[in-house]
C-alpha cells in the first residue's frame, strides 16, 4: 500500500512540475506571438519588454509594448505603452472565442509625427485597417472551398476576441511637424477613450481588428488635438497644402 501512496506522490509532483513550467513559459509565448503577428498588420517593427499571465486569476501585465514609426518618418518610436493590465475569462480561453474583461492601458505616450501624407500615426492605422481588410476579403474568397481541409490535414482556427471594456488613460501625445516647420512641436495629454462590449457578436474579433480599433481610436483623438491652439500655433506659416486642407487635412480623419 505504501508503495502506490509514493507513487501517487511521485506522478502529482511531476504533473504539478509540468504546469507549473508550461504556464511559466505563457508569457514568453505571448510575448512571441504579438512580436512577430503584429508587424504583417502594422508594417513597422514592434517590441515587448515582458508579458507576466497568471494562469489562476487570467490577470496580466504587458511591459514596455512598442510599434517604431514607418518609413519616411525620423522618430525613434511612433506609440509606446509602458504597462497594459489584462484580465482574461479563464473559462473562455479553450472556447472559439476568448473573453477579455479588460484592458487597460496607463500612460501611453504618442510621437505623432506631420508630413505631407499624413501623420505617422494615421499611416500605421491605415496600414492596420487595410490589413484587416484584406484578411476579410480571403476569408470570403475561400468561403466555397471551406469544405477542403487544408494541405497537412489539420483544421486551421483563428483567434477570437471578446473585450468588454478597452480603457486608454493618461495619453500623452507629443506632436511636431519638424519636417514641415522646422522645430515645431507641442505637447498634451488626451482624453481618456472608453470602449465597451467589442466583439460581443458570434464572429468576436480578431487581434488585428483590435489592433486597428486601438489605433484609429487614438488617431481620432489625435485629430481633435490637432483643432486646439496649441497645435494650430505649431502649424501656423506651414505649407500651401496645410493652409488649403487645414489641420484635419494634415492628420486626417
């Protein structure tokens, strides 16, 4: 009888072992996936510092997420969050679509950067939106064939998403249209952006769509900035372009 109590002990701890080193290595492999799956839907390089997940509360911690500026634009990053909390439905990770509580994002800070095509910002979003775009209009080209199992036999399934609230605070934007107006620049802190019951439909979302939402969220209210004084006064004496589109022209819609 001792000898299968001692055995029972032993497989207990091993199993426990096991999970405890596979739900030690999650944040490593989400860290992974949004380093090399968000570059294709931004088109600009994009970093993680750390990604801590707690597998028994699904709460997490995102440190140090930043997207570069694309091309044709000097600054050394375009957005940079220092901390997202993350809470995730524990129950709802094995289903077809993931249930996020929430996410929100502290103190994100905006290099937005003017030129004549636009800001940085505005082009990233675009890129973003384009891609999901894209994604949409595959989808829909491979519906008829949907029958025909992929080439290893193995069905494919994309991520989906449920977030019931996405919360933004303390956005400090730092714009200039150094390219336009040689050291012009301003500085100011955006309203606060609220998002609720996104993806609550049975298609949810998917993690490129919630890229672009983030980002053209910010860009909307990068636009409404770009209508205070202080941003008007940065632009004053620029170009024909600016003075013929205006400021929303400049930073689009």
């Amino acid at each position: 009888m001792k000898w299968i109590i001692r055995i029972v002990i032993v497989l207990v701890v091993l199993i426990g072992a096991g999970l405890w080193f596979g739900w030690s290595q999650l944040g490593a492999l989400v860290k992974f996936g949004i380093e090399k799956g968000t570059p294709p839907v931004v088109q600009t390089s994009v970093s993680v510092q750390n990604v801590k997940l707690s597998p028994f509360s699904g709460t997490g911690v995102i440190e140090g997420f930043e997207i570069g500026n694309p091309k044709g634009f000097t600054g050394p990053y375009a957005l940079r969050i220092g901390r997202t909390e993350v809470a995730v439905d524990t129950n709802s990770v094995s289903a077809d679509k993931v249930v996020i509580q929430f996410i929100r994002i502290t103190d994100p800070e905006i290099n937005l950067e003017a030129g004549l095509g636009g800001t940085n910002l505005k082009h990233i979003a675009d890129n973003a939106k384009n891609f999901v775009s894209q994604q949409t209009a595959s989808a829909g080209q491979r519906a008829p064939s949907a029958a025909v199992p992929p080439a290893d036999g193995k069905p494919t399934k994309s991520i989906k998403f449920q977030v019931n609230e996405l919360l933004i605070t303390g956005a400090k934007l730092s714009a200039n249209a150094a390219g336009l107006v040689p050291g012009a620049d301003a500085r100011m802190t955006l309203p606060d952006i609220r998002l609720t019951n996104l993806g609550t439909g049975s298609e949810g979302m998917t993690p490129a769509e919630l890229t672009a939402l983030v980002l053209r969220q910010l860009n909307t209210e990068a636009v409404k900035a770009s209508a205070s004084g202080a941003f008007k006064n940065m632009l004053q004496g620029g170009t024909e372009k600016i003075k013929a589109g205006g400021l929303k022209g400049l930073f689009g819609k």
